[in-house]
C-alpha cells in the first residue's frame, strides 16, 4: 500500500509528540485558591519557557501553570485549588525538553483567598531529581489521656512511591505502633505532658531515605 509524503510526515509527527507527552495530572477545582509566586529552577537552573509547575496536596492535583521567563529567570503564578487553610502543598516540575518530572523539596501551606510568595519573597520552586519529601505541619498534634489517634504519613509526604516501612522512636508515655504508612498513637494511661517522636521512612534496602519529628501534646 502507497502511502502519501504528506501522511507519513503525520504520521512522524503524531509519534514525536507522543514521545514528548506532559503528565496527565487533572487539576481539582474548589471554588477559593491560593495564589503563589514562585522563581522555578531545575537543579538551580532557570527553568525554560515550556516546563509546567504543579502543585498538590495530599498526591490531588491542586495546580498547573506553565513557566514565564523574564530577564533570564523562570518564575511562577499560579492558584492553588483549595478550601481549607493550612493544608501542606508540594510541587513537581515538568521538564518539557527532556520529557521528565522533577520533584521540589520545597513545600508550603495553603492560605485560600490570600497569597504566598509575593515579590521579592517569592517561592524557591528547585526541581531536583526523584526521591521523598517528608514533612509535618508545624503544629503540635495534641491529644488527651487515654485517646486513640491514628496517624497518615503518606499524607504528609509528596510520594509514597519509594517507602517499604516506618520506624518510629522516642516513644516514652505512649504507645506508637506502626502500620504500614500508618502510625496508631495511644494515650495509655492518665499522663500528661509533652513527647517527641521520630518518624524515620525505609527503602526495599531497608535504608532511611527520609524522617521527622512531631511533637505530641498529652493534655487533661
């Protein structure tokens, strides 16, 4: 079967497009946002004119904005999707040139009909290679005497991907038993006071690829 220059040259560009495909990552609407200033780099490099910025919250897409150059520099508008206040956001950069996702150590909050970032404070939005982010809001978690609580780490992490499991210490007056990227946390007793625990987060190799502390609040 012939087939016409002007169908293969199509067919050529259709294949080239495809190999070079953006993220599908839906974005999530909420009636208010957030709107952050960012200065977007990739391995402390400007970032170019087609790269996108995405923000999520909790592994949901809550941003996209494509990145604007000036002055030889990449910044970054872009409303982050959001009711609540405070929630813990992180971002991943598309490296439209080489057709990779970068991850962003940088992480921040939610502040919905607000804004963070503004010039010249703006966000170091730094896009580095694959790996765990691990963070906890800044607020102390508080409980009372023999409460029950249970702990999500994957929500406060940018990735799940690379975690086999959790160890936790410094677990005095209270029971803090892992299970899977779940931390149960028990108040046992009448105690009250303050403990800090330390969250540490294993590879397949059993190697600390990240960790945290929290402090935990036993009031009456």
């Amino acid at each position: 079967m012939m087939i016409s220059r002007f169908t293969l040259l199509l067919l050529i560009a259709i294949a080239v497009a495809g190999l070079f495909a953006m993220p599908v990552w839906e974005m999530t609407v909420y009636p208010t946002s957030t709107i952050a200033y960012g200065n977007v780099t990739l391995e402390g490099e400007p970032a170019e004119q087609e790269d996108i910025v995405y923000a999520f919250v909790n592994q949901e897409c809550r941003g996209k904005q494509p990145v604007k150059i000036s002055d030889d520099k990449a910044y970054m508008t872009m409303n982050i999707q959001g009711l609540t206040d405070h929630e813990p956001v992180y971002f991943k950069i598309w490296d439209a040139s080489a057709d990779s996702v970068y991850d962003v150590n940088f992480t921040t909050y939610t502040k919905p009909n607000s804004d963070i970032g503004y010039p010249p404070d703006v966000l170091p939005i730094n896009g580095v290679r694959a790996g765990v982010t691990f963070f906890f809001p800044p607020e102390t978690l508080e409980m009372h005497p023999f409460e029950i609580r249970q702990l999500d780490v994957g929500y406060y992490c940018n990735t799940t991907k690379f975690i086999k499991s959790i160890r936790v210490f410094g677990a005095e007056n209270l029971e803090v038993v892992p299970d899977g990227l779940m931390i149960n946390i028990t108040a046992t007793s009448d105690w009250t006071g303050d403990e800090e625990i330390e969250i540490e987060l294993l590879n397949n190799a059993d190697e600390v690829i990240e960790y945290g502390d929290i402090l935990i609040t036993i009031t009456p």
